[in-house]
C-alpha cells in the first residue's frame, strides 16, 4: 500500500453536512470517469475488463457497471452471489482455498473457476464436470517476479500462498484448464507489468496453444493520472497477437479512484504532549488499512502550516490513530471534515469492533449535486454479527 496523496476533485463543494456522520460519499460522476477509461482501455486492446468486487462492491451503482464493463470477478461464495444478483455479466471467481461444502454453489454462478493449486484443481474439477455448465478451469500461477514495494502486499514475495510457483508448472498441473490467472501488482504503473511478463512468459510459452485465455489480475492503476495506458494498451495488443490468447484485467480499485470521501466529526479535542482530536472515525474499524498497511489517508483541506491535531478513534484502542493533520485555523467541536480517496477498501473492510457504528453510504452525483443516502446502519447490524 501506498500512502494515498488523494484529489479532492469536485469534493471541495460538497457540503459536509448534508449527511450523517460518519459517512461514505461516493461520486457518480467520478465513477463513470473511471469506468469509461476501463472501457476505452477494454475496447481499444481488445482485452476482457472486470470490476473486482473485493475492492468496491457498492451494488448501487452496480447498473453503472453494467454499462461499461462486461463483469466482475469475484472471491468467493458471497461475492460470486452478489455478482450474479446485481451486477450480471461475466463471473470470474478466484479463491485461495475452497471449501467442498460451497463449490457447487460456487460453481453455478461463475463463468471462470481458477484454482490456486493443481491439488485444489484437481479435487473439484470433476464437480464442474458434473454441473453441466460451461465452466472455464483456471490455475493461478506465482511468476516468482516480485514488483511488490511492501512485502506483506507482494502476492510474489518469498513464502507467498498465492498461486503454483511457476518453476513447479507442467503440462500434467494443466490438465483440464482453459487459463492461467496471476496478480503480482499493487497500486503499480504499467512498467511492473511489463518486466513481470518478460520474466514469466518463456515458462509458461510452451503451453500457449493448450489455452484460451490469460488473466493479469488487478493492482494496476489504469485510472490514475500519471498511469502509461497507450503503453498498456500496446502491451495487450501485443499478448492477444503473439499468443493467440484471450486476456483479462481485473481492476478493483482502478473503479473507485479518487470517487469518494469519508466524512468525520470532531467529538473532543483533548491534549497531551500535542493537540489530539477524538473522532467518529474510527482507523481499526472504518479505514483498517491506515493500520494494517499502514498508510496515512489524504484529508480534505488539509493545510502545509497553522495547528496540527493528531486524530484518532472513538475505540478503546490505543492504536486507533490515523495520523497528523493541520490546519490553518483550530478545529471545533462538531466541526465536520472528510478523508479522501476512501470508495475503494475502506468500504468493504468495516467493521464494529468495541461497538463503534458503521458509517453511512450516500451517493453524490458531483454534475447534478443529487445526493442519496443509500443506507444507514443502527445497533441491529452490530448485534446480528454476534451471537
């Protein structure tokens, strides 16, 4: 993980009060900027682009989704059904271990099946036989080319779960699959894609015309700014040609770049040693990846001088701290105020630990200033987790 630089975007006039706190707020307008260079990049290289549901699955705009992408890969049973159920399109379904008590479920709602192991492959591959439905079989395989700039994110990293080595690859781990799926990248430019293939592709030439298709996986940053999509573009144009495959791109976070805030309130502004500001937000359970990562979220006005806070969360624990933050003038009580760039991870990582609410999810559309609150969560969402 990268620390987010985040752009503020339309959101400068947003208003912060015009949804409870703490909440998401997700821009419609942003989102189909996205999709649209998805799209472009799909139709131009004549590669399959799917939204990586694991990354942003805000099913609101899952008939945006629809308009610009031909699917979604998902990781699992709930996903898959969710992908089925509202997004509709192309389901590619990937998980590091199956369990025999959800394949079949599984099985029916996923146009690709890829495995991360030959023994898992080949333990279920006579369950998709058996159901009937054009399944595609595909093997996840580790290049054992590390791009990853944090090891703990690095799927190429020494030890690594993910997907057959490629030096223990052979024609009999092949049997009965149409694709090879790898995910080596994180946030990452083109270039780490380039040298991954270069490094990867004379081990796996040999079995070229044995398959249908090659997946890419996710981790590219298709959407940002500085991001080299003609050399993409290229790239892909040049696989589909010299290997006769199809070829598939799974962007998640590519979906939700820069399209949406999360927005806070200022409960206490205590102090010891510094100014410390106790917020709605809460690191551990709305933003867990400043922890786990750890990064430090872009906020919305953030100042370079003036009076520096150190914010944390309303949990008891006393790691839950997301950074230090400036500002030209004092900070009030109730005062409101927004990270940014949290669309993507930060929604589908939530959690109530210690109690804490879950945010709200309001949908924006920063061209027309509509604005929905989609959902708001009360105390039944946190007891009907326990028990």
């Amino acid at each position: 993980m990268q620390t987010q630089a985040g752009d503020a975007g339309a959101f400068r006039r947003f208003d912060l009060s015009r949804v409870p706190s703490p909440c998401f707020v997700v821009d419609e307008a942003a989102i189909r900027r996205n999709l649209s260079i998805l799209k472009e990049v799909s139709h131009r290289s004549g590669a399959h682009v799917l939204a990586a549901l694991k990354a942003f699955s805000m099913f609101a705009l899952a008939p945006v989704v629809r308009e610009y992408l031909g699917g979604t890969c998902t990781s699992g049973l709930f996903e898959a059904r969710l992908a089925r159920e509202e997004y509709g399109g192309e389901v590619a379904t990937f998980c590091a271990g199956y369990k025999a008590s959800e394949i079949d479920a599984i099985i029916a709602l996923s146009d690709h099946m890829i495995f991360n192991s030959a023994v898992q492959k080949d333990r279920f591959l006579p369950n998709i036989l058996a159901s009937g439905r054009k399944v595609d079989v595909g093997l996840r395989i580790n290049p054992e080319h590390s791009e990853g700039e944090v090891a703990k994110y690095d799927p190429c990293a020494p030890c690594s779960r993910l997907g057959l080595p490629v030096s223990q690859l052979t024609a009999q781990s092949l049997t009965g699959v149409n694709g090879l799926h790898m995910h080596t990248l994180c946030e990452q430019d083109f270039a780490p894609l380039a040298r991954t293939w270069d490094s990867v592709k004379p081990r796996i030439a040999p079995y070229f015309p044995a398959l249908k298709w090659i997946n890419f996986g996710g981790g590219h940053h298709i959407t940002r700014g500085d991001y080299d999509r003609e050399g993409l573009i290229a790239f892909l144009r040049g696989v589909r040609a010299e290997t006769g495959l199809e070829v598939y791109l799974e962007p998640g976070e590519a979906v939700a770049l820069d399209a949406g805030i999360l927005v806070g309130e200022i409960l206490d502004l205590p102090q010891n040693g510094m100014d410390l500001a106790i917020t709605d937000i809460s690191a551990t359970c709305h933003m867990p990846d400043v922890i786990e990562a750890p990064y430090r979220p872009a906020l919305l006005g953030e100042s370079k001088s003036g009076h520096t806070y150190r914010f944390g969360g309303p949990s008891c624990l006393a790691g839950d701290v997301i950074g230090d933050y400036t500002f030209e003038k004092p900070l009030q009580i109730g005062q409101r105020y927004a990270f940014l760039d949290q669309a993507h991870y930060s929604m589908v990582k939530t959690n109530t630990f210690n109690g804490v609410p879950l945010p709200a999810i309001a949908l924006w559309n920063s061209e027309t200033d509509d604005l929905k609150i989609i959902r708001e969560f009360g105390y039944e969402d946190f007891r009907d987790r326990l028990s």
